[in-house]
C-alpha cells in the first residue's frame, strides 16, 4: 500500500518539477529575445540619426 502512495508521490514531484523547469526556461528566452530586440531597435535609431545629421551637412 506504501509503495503505491510512494509511486504517485515521486511522479507528481517529476511533473510538477519538469513544468516548472520549462516554465523557467521559456522566461529565459524571452528575456534574451527581448534584450536581441531592444538592441536592434537601438541599433536602427542610431543609423537613423547619423542619416538625419548628414542630411543637414
């Protein structure tokens, strides 16, 4: 009787903690695709403004 109590137990610890792993890894990603995409923006406003000051030379 304890060793299937004990069975349940250890998977539910396995499922819960697999999700809570992926969880944890997809927020990793989106943090570095958000830094990625923060930094072309900044990229693309600079070349922009090089542009604009040459166009007033």
């Amino acid at each position: 009787m304890m060793g299937k109590s004990l069975m349940t137990g250890v998977s539910v610890g396995l499922t819960v903690g697999a999700a809570a792993f992926e969880l944890s890894r997809r927020t990793q990603r989106s943090k570095r695709k958000l830094k990625a995409r923060a930094g072309k923006a900044l990229r693309s406003v600079g070349d922009f403004m090089d542009e604009l000051s040459d166009m007033f030379r």
